[in-house]
C-alpha cells in the first residue's frame, strides 16, 4: 500500500512571515518566500498530534519499526530555492532518537527500533518558490506497490497475478476504486482461482488519467502472455466503474462487470474537493449509465434482509467482488490418486482397528463369562461338600443309636441259639461216641 501525503490548509506550518502560499488544488500548492533562511521548517506533518493543543491531528500512517521505506517527493524546485525533506523519529519521552534527510526526489530509509512517533519537516535551502504536489511513501519492494508490480505512470501502476495452474481463456482486469491518500490492489478481495488476474490502481488525485494509452498496451500485452481469447474489465465503484467501462469499448470483444445503479454512491466529501475534481465525480453516475449496455454483468451486494431504515450505513465496495465467478481449480490426476490411496489405505487401517477391537471386546467378554463361571462353580462346590458333611455327620449319629439298639438283640437272640444248638465240640464228641460203639 501507498500513502500520498498532501500539503493541505490544515497542515502545520512554520516561519510564515514573508511567505506567500496558494492552495491551487489538493495536490498542488505554491509556495514564495524572499526572506526565509536557509535550513528553516516551512510546513511539517505527524503520525500523531494532540488536537486541543494543536488542533490538528496526525496525517502520517504508522510504519512497522525496523522496515526499510521508500519516499519519493513530486516538487518543482525553483533555479534559486530548493526543497528538501527531514524525517524525524522520537521514542515515548518525545526524545529524538533518529534523524534521515531527503535531498533527492527518490530514497529509502529504515525505522529505528522502538520508536513512539516520528514527523515529516519540510525545508528549503536559499530563497524564492517552489511548487509542491505530493510525498509518495511505502515499504521498499521490489516494485512499487507490491513486488513485481510495474509504474506505467507516476501514478498508474499494474500488477499481473497468474496463478500456478491457468484455466480460464479470459483476462480478468480489476480496477482499484481510487481513495483519498492510500493507493492499493484489492487482492485479498479476490478469491483464488486458475485465473489470470490484472490489477490496476491509481490515486484519487489523478483518477481523471485512469484511462490511459500505456495501460491500455500492457493490458494487450498481458492477454498475449496468458494466452487469453477474452478481457473482463471489473469495476466496483463509481470512479473504476466508468473506467472499465471505457476500456471495454477500446478492447473489442471484450465485457464489463460493475455494480449495479444502486451501489454507485459516489464517496463522502466529493463536493469538498477542487473544483475540477468535484466536477467529474459528480458527472459519474450520468456518464456510467451513457456507457452501460445490456451485455455488461452486474455485481451484487450479498443481503438477507431489506432494510427500509432511513439512514444506512455503505458497505465496503471491496465485498462486491465476492459475487464474481470464480472457477474451480482443477483435479491434478496425481495428486488425486495420491489423495484416492491415502484414503483406501486409511479405511483399510479403520476397518483393522475396528476387528481388532471387536476381537478383543469379546476376548474380554468370554474371560468374564469364564471367571463369573469358575466362581459360580467353586462356590457350587464348597456348597455341595459342606452339604454332604452335614448329611454325613447326621446319618452317623442316628446309625449309632440304631446299631446299639439292634445289636443288643442280636446278641441276646444269638445267646438264645446258642442255648438251644449244640455246639461243634459237643457234635464232635458225639460222632466218635456212635463209631465206638
């Protein structure tokens, strides 16, 4: 991202006596002292200023503390005075802790370390005027917005983003809404998708150049290089809206997508600009529809619900680049069989573990069923054997008492035989009595 700082009535200023200053317009301010000094401050910006104090407030965007910046300053020196720049940086006490001086149009520098603010001076060496139009700042990349973007202008730059895999035979090129002091591609509102994509971006100074030749002939040079059969020129506000709009009539064959009537509020303040500028961002919503045809494509805000509320809140113009169409990116054949066998071979693995834990779910339950039957068992038998010893015991008992009972008469009966059967000795005796005689 770019910002664009401007010498604006509001600007602090310094050493005023002599000095004779006419704000032409935002980006173009004279400045005319005879008696000026050399190495004095004539104007200074800040990242943060106390209001009540200085009733002003900061202008400078806040840098990342150890990043490299570029800055480059767009004066009209004159022969015998010339404009420089001083940048400033303080830590929290308000102490001056780094200092870069900018003679050059163009130059880099890096941001100390833990620093709490820092401040922009102006200055001029000898006497006479100068013309000032802008300071440009951003981060030192290999481009001038992001890395690998191209300057077709000093304020018109294009950067072409090609994905891996092209599918798409059309060329999409995205207009950036031009905005006051900052100059961006909408990248992040773009999604993904294998497309060749076109950004173009200017600021809002110099939005009446949008349309250029230059970018005209790198836009027909893009297409070549992508191979593409088609340009589609995307505008989402009122500025790029027309823009496209004008490119699509240059480029035969090609369409333009941009917002619908409704969307196109032209931004707050246009009418607080310079008198040219307020001019053409008032005649736009006439021109846009003087250029709209039947055959353009319409971008659409997202809503659920109508809101019939007298006072409504914009919504961000980068999210109607959502409704765009976007492709899908295709199958690569060897990463899908890649992707095809990692899953088998994690259902294969699923089904393992799953027979694996069913086996061992009724291992388990068998080894219960087992140790509740064993137990049942056991217990069964300590039953049976204390049952049987109580039935040994008892039977025992009553045996006894019958045995004494019945072998008493026994013997008696036994005496009585006894008594009445002779016994061997005498049998015997008488045997050889007979034979004697």
């Amino acid at each position: 991202m770019q910002t664009q700082i401007y010498w604006q009535p509001q600007t602090m200023l310094h050493e005023l006596q002599g000095a004779v200053i006419d704000f032409v317009k935002e980006d173009e301010v004279h400045y005319q002292n005879h008696f000026l000094p050399s190495g004095k401050v004539i104007a200074s910006w800040t990242d943060s200023d106390n209001y009540f104090q200085n009733k002003a407030i900061g202008e400078l965007p806040q840098l990342e503390a150890g990043k490299e910046y570029r800055a480059k300053r767009f004066i009209e020196n004159s022969d015998k005075m010339h404009a420089y720049l001083s940048w400033r940086f303080y830590d929290e006490k308000g102490k001056l802790i780094d200092q870069h001086y900018q003679n050059g149009d163009e130059d880099t520098f890096v941001v100390p370390n833990h620093y709490a603010s820092y401040r922009l001076d102006l200055l001029s060496a000898g006497v006479g005027s100068f013309v000032f139009h802008e300071i440009q700042l951003s981060k030192a990349v290999d481009g001038v917005l992001v890395d690998g973007d191209h300057a077709l202008t000093d304020h018109l730059t294009a950067y072409l983003d090609l994905p891996e895999k092209i599918v798409s035979k059309t060329l999409r090129v995205v207009l950036s809404e031009p905005r006051f002091r900052t100059m961006d591609y909408p990248i992040k509102d773009i999604q993904s998708s294998p497309q060749a994509v076109l950004f173009l971006a200017t600021d809002l100074m110099h939005c009446q150049s949008y349309y250029d030749e230059k970018a005209l002939d790198y836009i027909r040079q893009a297409k070549k290089a992508v191979r593409a059969k088609n340009i589609e020129f995307i505008g989402y506000g009122p500025i790029s809206s027309l823009t496209a709009l004008l490119y699509r009539k240059a480029v035969n064959g090609s369409t333009a997508v941009i917002p619908t009537k409704e969307e196109l509020a032209l931004p707050a303040g246009y009418n607080r600009r310079s008198p040219g500028l307020a001019t053409f961002l008032e005649s736009l919503p006439k021109k846009i529809e003087e250029e709209r045809t039947s055959e353009d494509g319409l971008l659409t805000q997202p809503s659920l619900l109508a809101n019939d509320a007298p006072v409504q809140a914009l919504a961000a113009k980068g999210e109607l680049l959502a409704s765009l169409e976007y492709l899908d990116w295709p199958l690569d054949k060897k990463a899908e069989k890649k992707r095809k066998a990692e899953e088998h071979a994690a259902h294969v693995q699923a089904e393992k573990a799953e027979k694996l834990r069913a086996k061992q779910d009724k291992k388990q339950a068998a080894g219960q069923s087992t140790t509740e039957l064993g137990s049942a068992n056991i217990r069964a038998v300590q039953e049976k054997k204390a049952a049987a010893k109580e039935e040994k015991k008892a039977p025992t008992k009553k045996t006894f008492f019958k045995r004494g009972h019945g072998f008493r008469k026994r013997q008696l009966e036994r005496a009585e035989e006894m008594k009445e059967k002779p016994s061997s000795s005498q049998l015997l005796q008488d045997f050889f009595t007979k034979n004697r005689s």
